[in-house]
C-alpha cells in the first residue's frame, strides 16, 4: 500500500513544481499576453468578461526593441454604448504603467480616447514595456472593441521606433439576468454583404414558456432580414419556437409564438435565430420591444425587461456618396463633360435631388446639349434640369424601377463652356436619394469638384475660388495678381458686391482687409454699402510673379443668394510707376446657400402609441425659406400622400392595407431652395377587439346573500382595463386582472344592496387602442326562507312572566 503512495505522489509532486514555476497561470503560460510582439507594437493586455457595473482597468504594453520610448500619440476607439471611460481616475481615466508616462488625455469625444505622453530621456528599451493603464466602467451589455490607432511612436531623437502598430483587443460585458429578460447574444462587427445569425435568449426562471410577442426595430439602411431563411428569416432556437413572423414594416421584425405545453424553464433559454444581412457600413440598433411574455397558465413570466443589441457594420466605402469625376484644366473656350457618379450600395436608386453650384464668371451650362445641358449617365435617368438661379443647376431624377445597386454608378453627364480664367468650384447638395421604396441610401454626401481655366495674362488680378458658404458663415477670400517680370509697387482695387447676401467683416485686420503672403496695404475704404475699395504702397515693392498672394478679404454669409464680386482695377504700378501689363479684373461671385433641412415635429401622436383607427397627425414644421411641399408615405407602400397645414388625416384606405401591429410613417418636406427634410413616426395598429368569455358562473344560476366569483378569460396583445356593470348602470367597476383565466370576485357591499330577482352583469374589457368587447351574465338572486315567528308576542315577555311567577309561589310555601 505505501508503495502505490509513494508512485501517486511522484507525479503530483512533480505538477505542482512546474505550477508554481508558472505562477499559476495554466491558460497563458508564457505570460500576461500570449503574441510574440515586434519593436513598434502596441498592444492590449488580456481582459477578462465584465458585468454591467464594474469598473476595471486594462493594461497597455510596447515593445521598442533596442530603442527608449520617449514620446507617443495613441487613439483608441471603443464602444461608448458599452463601456466608458472612468475619467474619476488618474488623468481623465488613464494612469502611467510600471514603465510608462503620460502627459495629456482627451476623453472627451465619445466613443474615443486619445492618449498623449512625453518624456525627454526616454524609458526602455524593453519587448514588453507596460506603458499605460486604462480605466472603465461597463454599463452595458455587449463587446466593445478597443482599437489602437498610433499617431507617434518616436525614440528621444525622434526617430520611429520599428514599425507602429496597434494590435486591437476586446472587452466583452456580460449580466446576470433576471427572471423576464430578453436578450441577444454577443454579435462581432460585420461587413457590408455578411449574411449572419443573431441568438435571441430569454429567463424564464420557473416558469414555462408559453406564448410571446416580440418586437426587434433596427436600421434597415444597415442590416435587413433574410428573409430567404425559415419563416421569414427566423428559426426557432433550441428552447424555443415561433408561430408567425411579420416584416412587412421596414426597421421592424414582429415575431410571436404560442405552445401550450410551454417551453423551459431555465435561465437562458435559447429561444430565437435571426438570419440578416449587411446591406451599408453603419451601426445597427437591435432594439427589443417586449409586448407579451406569459406561462402556460397565463401568468407574466418575472419583469419582462429587453436588454438592446447592436451590429456594427464595416466597410471602406461609403453608402450614399455622389462624386464628380475628375476634370484635366481646361482653356478658356474649350466645351467639356463631367461625370457625376453615385454609391448605392446594395440598394437600387430610384429618385434623386441634387444641386450643383458653380462660378458662373468661370464656367457656364452648355443648354444646348440634351436637357439643358444634363444627358442620362451609363446607368442613370434624368427628369428635370433647372438652371434659372445663376451660378446653380437643379437636377432631379425620378424612375420606379430604379437602376442598380452599384458601387460607382454613372448617373449623369453635364456639359459645360469655359468662358474665362480661374478656378470654379463644383458643389454638390444632396436633396434626395432614395430607392423604389422610398429608403434613403446610405447617408446621401456630396463630394465636391472643381474646374480650373487657365491663359491668365500679366495685369490680372483675380479672386481665388470660393465654395459655397452657408448662411452665418464667416470666411475669406483671396486675391492674386499676376505681374508678369515686374514688381508690384502700387495699387488700387474696387470690389462690387451683394451687401444683402455677404458683408464684409470689419472686426478683421483693417477693416476686413489683411495682407497676403505676397501682399501689402495701406487703406481701406468700407463706406459705400455693396462696395469696398483697397489701395496699398509699398516701396520696398513685392514679387515678380504670376500668382501673388495679394489681400486676405473677410467676409460674414447672411442671407441666401448670389453675390457678385466683381473687381475694378484703378492702379497697378511697379516701383518706377510703370503700368503693369493690362490691369483686369476677373470676376468672381459667392453663393450662399441654406443646407438646413426643413424641422419637422410631431405633436400629436407620441411614438408607440396604440390606434384602432386612422390616426390624425399634428405636426409643426419649420424652416428659414419657404416650404414648397409636404407628404407623407408607409415605407414599402409604393405611394405617397399630400398634406397641407398643420394636421395630417392618415388616409383610410392605406390605413386598412397595413397590417396589425407596428406601422412606420415617414414624414418629409422640402423648401423653395430644395432642401429636404423627414421625420419618422411609429405607432401600432390593433383594429381587433379583445377576447373574453365566462366560464362560470352560467346564465340562471341562483345566489344568495353572498356576492358571486366569475371565472374569466381575457386575451388581447395590448389588454388595458376591465371592469363590469350591474343591471346596466352606468356605475362602472374596475378591477384588477392578468392576461389569461382571473378570479373576479363581485363587490360584496353591492351585491348586499341589489333586491332580489334577476341581476345582469356585464363585464367590458378594453385595449390600449380603445377597442372594448363585453359579456353578459343574468344571474337570479334568492335569500333563502327561515322558519316564521308567532305574531305579536316576544319570546323574552314569556320568560319574564313566568320566572316572576315561580318566585311568587316558591315564598308563598314558605310561609
């Protein structure tokens, strides 16, 4: 026996020396991070799971190889909705490593934190420097990312150190749930044309699972369901199960299930799989809405509670983009074509608004080719040109079918006509882009252009270009001169403005006036309203040279429009008073434009409320110009509806084409100058009445002086209040219930009240959207007959009288 001891303990001896030698860590036991890191790596030490409410702290680490660190930038990107940073701690959150140092953080941009240090001697070298610590908080469940961005990573000569690299880590926040919780499980980043799964779980506790309705809204320009998959994209978990899906409501997945048998219990039942795919880069909210969740006897199962979900999706391209192609410099004269090209990703694109505004001094529409000057691209359409308003062109394209989806779709040609030196900006507006469903694609973005005209000749001077500016902009705008082999000495310059539309900035310099880099100036003359006049000497003189940096002008953008800036060139003279070349000045002009999209506020209904009927909609809608039109449509409806004024009156039939449960409107209006706004509004329909029925007592039963119990069943998706009536009063009694069978007990001091004969009961039970169903009972009340008394005498007169008789006798013997 002491022989097979002592061959037991070998071994086990043996273990425990290699676990101590380990330090006890059996998972890493290479260390804290296991990666064979190279000189220039930053990277995140191992984290372990969270709960919602901890506050923890994660280690950062850099390998220099033979260098010291001596300054670092480093961004890290997290999930905000998940975790955040615990700026009560140290420096804003973050506190030097073991081997580090830290000069500044900025955590104030949410979802970001940026991480500087300095340190003249420099630390290291080291593989495994720990350089900083990081503190959170989790406050929600989910995984964030921490993604590593290096801005610097230098040595104390400023040289890099090997090759900065962020090496990105993970935190994943988990919960301990309780009893009616909804869930989804962890989802990682996707990308764009990813078809995936998402788990949805569910805590029963000790109950039985037997009927649900779910909502789950998410952003259908990110993620939509697969529909090709199961019933409508959903298939039952491996404790679950499903009766109907409903998709019809874009952004929305209306899932419900009954099984009397019911389902559990248990504390993660694995209830729902959810087929999606990526459609555009962006996040997705995975928002659940719990409307019913109740046992096999009716009972609401703990609290029902969602715990939201989200999908990032990932890409590097952009959904909704419109770019021009690119212009080789043109010569003044010369007609020319750009190319207009737009992202729709994997949507089609059906409708558009797009305004472009130009320097009309530097290039104009050619009108004459196709429809004023636009023809339809390779895979484009084009319905109305308006190039009324100098300096902009309106474009708009409408075709049901719609064309695509693509990633650079050519959508239109615009011909052009260089009519005079400069450079002549090509700003996009995006007004509308939408698909045959009348969905946004992507975030519509204009990438702007620009179209340089050369052949400047000595002696002008010139505006340089200016994009177009928004109304409460302040911005400048430079002026050149070309003076060929000469210098400049003197000059005299008038600009013409549009004081309704841009002033000049007299806060700035010398009365809105500084010189450029090439420049000088000597007076400024800002008396006459639309006109400003510069003069400057120098005798020292400046240049020569084809494009001198002559004046730096400040302006402030206050009303929409167009304003000239037209240039009238009184001197220009070198340091001997000779006339430099032929002074001309080139115009320019400024738009400024309204990139506000219309305010739309509903008032009255609030989101998730319940309507049986058509709903009537308030709405303030406001906006700096005038609005032009206003419509209302159901996404995927495939028709829009007019309003005017303040008060929507949902169209009946379109009303009665939805089906029950979430409807989406979605609200737009445009102004006079084409901007485009929209709001969304999300009520539920419930057009149904809601179910109830006695079980007993029955017409005709009898009761006496004790008030009757009614067994009762109620059921409806929305149940809001029950009560019951008696005999038709309009006295109405509420009481207390739960979806399912309830115990209703009849107010006893009511019941003693009611004569005899027959009682009527009726019990009325409502929704939320105020559809109402009731039952009748007609009960007999009947107090039961007792033996009847002798008329006219008192049992109690009886005893008196004949008590004092016995009295009497009983002395009378005695004597």
């Amino acid at each position: 026996m002491k022989k097979k001891i002592k061959l037991f303990l070998i071994p086990l001896v043996f273990f425990l020396i290699i676990l101590v030698a380990l330090g006890g860590n059996i998972r890493h036991p290479f260390g804290l991070q296991p990666k064979i890191a190279a000189p220039g790596d930053v990277w995140f030490g191992t984290v372990t799971d969270k709960e919602v409410g901890d506050i923890f702290e994660t280690d950062i680490y850099v390998d220099t190889g033979n260098q010291k660190i001596a300054a670092y930038g480093i961004d890290i990107t997290y999930n905000q909705n998940v975790i955040v940073v615990e700026t009560s701690i140290g420096t804003s959150g973050v506190e030097a490593g073991a081997d580090g140092f830290v000069t500044a953080v900025d955590a104030n941009t949410p979802g970001v934190i940026t991480i500087l240090g300095f340190d003249v001697v420099g630390t290291g070298p080291g593989s495994q420097l720990h350089l900083l610590r990081i503190w959170w908080e989790a406050i929600a469940l989910g995984t964030s990312p921490l993604d590593i961005s290096i801005d610097a990573l230098v040595d104390e000569n400023n040289i890099d150190i090997g090759t900065p690299t962020g090496i990105d880590g993970s935190v994943e926040v988990v919960e301990d749930v309780t009893i009616g919780n909804v869930w989804f499980g962890t989802v990682t980043d996707k990308e764009v044309g990813n078809i995936f799964e998402t788990a949805l779980y569910v805590d029963t506790g000790i109950q039985l699972l037997a009927w649900y309705s779910i909502y789950i809204a998410y952003n259908q320009n990110v993620i939509i369901v697969d529909t090709s998959v199961g019933n409508n994209g959903v298939e039952v978990g491996a404790d679950g199960f499903v009766t109907d899906v409903n998709v019809d409501t874009p952004g929305v997945i209306e899932i419900w299930g009954i099984d009397p048998v019911g389902r559990g219990p248990g504390s993660q039942l694995h209830l729902l799989n959810i087929t999606w795919i990526a459609v555009a880069v962006g996040t997705s909210p995975l928002d659940i809405i719990i409307d019913t969740l109740v046992d096999i006897y009716g009972y609401v199962i703990g609290t029902p509670t969602d715990i939201d979900g989200s999908v990032v999706v990932v890409e590097d391209v952009t959904i909704g983009d419109v770019w021009i192609g690119s212009v080789p410099t043109k010569d003044v004269g010369a007609i020319f074509e750009t190319q207009i090209y737009v992202n729709t990703g994997s949507q089609k694109i059906a409708a558009y608004g797009i305004d472009i505004a130009y320097n009309q001094n530097v290039i104009v529409v050619d009108t004459s080719v196709g429809n004023n000057g636009v023809e339809a691209g390779a895979d484009g359409f084009v319905s109305a040109v308006d190039v009324n308003t100098p300096g902009v062109i309106i474009i708009s394209g409408f075709d049901l079918a719609g064309t695509g989806p693509g990633s650079q779709l050519h959508l239109l040609n615009i011909t052009w006509i260089a009519v005079a030196v400069g450079t002549s900006f090509l700003d996009i507006t995006v007004d509308a882009l939408l698909d045959p469903d009348t969905n946004v694609i992507g975030t519509p973005t204009g990438i702007d252009g620009s179209v340089v005209v050369e052949d400047l000749t000595i002696g002008d001077v010139w505006v340089g270009s200016v994009p177009t500016k928004d109304v409460g902009d302040i911005f400048e705008t430079q002026i050149y001169v070309d003076t060929g082999t000469q210098e400049i000495a003197t000059y005299g310059i008038d600009i013409g403005y549009n004081q309704n539309v841009i002033v000049v900035d007299t806060s700035v310099g010398n009365n809105g006036i500084e010189a450029g880099a090439d420049g000088f100036v000597s007076t400024v003359d800002v008396n006459t309203p639309g006109m400003i006049s510069i003069s400057g000497f120098d005798a020292t003189r400046t240049g020569p040279g084809s494009q001198l940096h002559l004046l730096n002008i400040t302006w402030i953008a206050v009303a929409v429009g167009t304003s000239p800036l037209d240039i009238t060139v009184d001197a220009l003279m070198d340091p001997d008073t000779n006339v430099i070349g032929n002074p001309t000045g080139i115009d320019g002009s400024i738009y400024i434009t309204e990139h506000i999209a219309p305010l739309i506020t509903i008032n009255v209904p609030s989101n998730n409320t319940y309507h049986s009927k058509p709903p009537t909609i308030q709405v303030i809608i406001y906006d700096l110009s005038e609005i032009n039109t206003t419509w209302y449509t159901v996404p995927g409806c495939g028709e829009s509806k007019t309003f005017s004024g303040s008060s929507i009156d949902f169209d009946v039939n379109l009303w009665n084409d939805q089906e029950e449960g979430l409807v989406l409107i979605r609200i737009f209006a445009n102004d006079s100058i084409g901007n485009l706004g929209q709001t969304d509004l999300i009520i539920i329909k419930d057009a149904f009445k809601p179910s109830i029925r006695v079980t007993s007592p029955l017409d005709g039963d009898v009761f006496g002086e004790d008030a009757p119990e009614f067994n009762i069943t109620v059921s409806d998706l929305h149940l809001d209040i029950l009560y019951y009536t008696i005999n038709d009063s309009a006295i109405k009694y509420f009481v207390s219930f739960t979806s399912g069978t309830n115990l209703i007990a009849i107010n006893e001091s009511v019941w003693d009240a009611l004569p005899e004969g027959q009682v009527l009961i009726r019990f009325f039970i409502n929704d939320t959207a105020g559809n109402i169903n009731d039952v009748g009972v007609v009960l007999k009340k009947q107090i039961p007959s007792r033996a009847p008394a002798i008329p006219g005498y008192n049992i109690f007169i009886f005893l008196f009288i004949g008590t004092t008789a016995i009295i009497i006798l009983f002395f009378r013997k005695r004597k």
